[in-house]
C-alpha cells in the first residue's frame, strides 16, 4: 500500500517531463492547460461539507467557515494517480482520502482550490476559507503519510490556493513546516 501512495505524495506525475518535451517556449503557455487537464479536474464544491476532525482549531473549537467555490483533485484519468486511487479502494473501499464527507470527494486527493468573489466580497473572508480548506487537506494527507508510508520523514507536499475577487487574484501556498505548523503565504 505505501507504494500505492507515493503518488500522492509529490511524484510530480511527469509534469515537468511534459514541460520539458514541448519544443519551443512559445508552445509552453498553450500546452500548460493540457498537462493541467492531465492531472487535475476542477469540481464544485462549495457546497461539500470537511470532516470536523481535520479542521485547525481556535480556543479549541474548529473554525466553521463557507467552503472553496472551486477545488482541484489529482485527476483519475492520470494513469499513476487513477492507479492509486483503485489500491486505495481495493484495500478499504470506505477510506476517505480527502477532507471532505462527501462520499465522491472523499475518494480523491486535492492539490489547489479556488474562491471565487466578487468585487464587494471581502479578500479576508476568501482567505480564510481557503486557509482552513488547506489546513484540512495537509492534516489528511499526514494521517495517509503516517498510515501508509513508513518513512514518515516524508514530506507532504503544499497545497495551492487562488482567492479570485472581482479581477485581482492571489496565488496562495499552503505548506507543514519542519514543527509541524500549517503555514500559509
């Protein structure tokens, strides 16, 4: 099974190799929509619901917050990542794999989110909806690390996040850092 998780622990699923065999610069900014597709889907989910138990805390009570509008899973029609997505249900078809209790959503590893607003909507209020969103997905993906693989000095990878209100748009990384804080920036 540890095997069956690497992929979702920063294979990186070619992406660089796919960027590497376009033949000219100039075809890199049409082809990176493609290797996206590749990897990625774009859902929906804002009205999807996070397990309570993954959500960070304050004065010991989790955050409630509205989801992303927009969340981005490791694609199943990426052969390595579809590949570990069936071991994962083959060794327990109930797992949840994500942060979300959505049985759909719950079965997919998510990389990126997006909240989307409008101009009046406050920049704050976004950010914190993809902060908590983020802080989710790395505390599910410390529990896989740390059910599946047994180096658990392995990494976990960042999560992105665009908060997009009205036209300005801001590129988030969420990350652990070596204390074991999710930190975003």
């Amino acid at each position: 099974m540890a095997e069956a998780s690497r992929p979702l622990f920063g294979s990186g699923f070619q992406a660089q190799k796919g960027i590497e065999d376009v033949e000219s610069p100039n075809h890199v900014s049409s082809s990176i929509p493609a290797l996206l597709r590749k990897v990625l889907t774009v859902l929906h989910s804002s009205g999807a619901d996070i397990d309570r138990n993954l959500l960070p805390l304050v004065q010991s009570k989790p955050i409630q917050t509205r989801k992303p509008d927009l969340a981005l899973p490791l694609s199943k029609t990426n052969l390595e990542v579809g590949a570990a997505y069936d071991k994962f249900g083959k060794h327990d078809a109930s797992m949840r794999i994500s942060q979300y209790t959505d049985a759909e959503l719950a079965r997919m590893t998510f990389s990126a989110c997006v909240e989307i607003g409008s101009p009046e909507k406050s920049y704050f209020e976004a950010a914190l909806q993809v902060a908590v969103w983020a802080s989710a997905g790395l505390r599910k993906l410390e529990q896989l690390r740390d059910h599946f693989v047994q180096d658990s000095t392995l990494e976990i990878p960042p999560l992105v996040m665009w908060t997009a209100i009205g036209t300005d748009w801001k590129l988030h990384i969420s990350y652990i850092d070596s204390r074991g804080n999710d930190l975003v920036r």
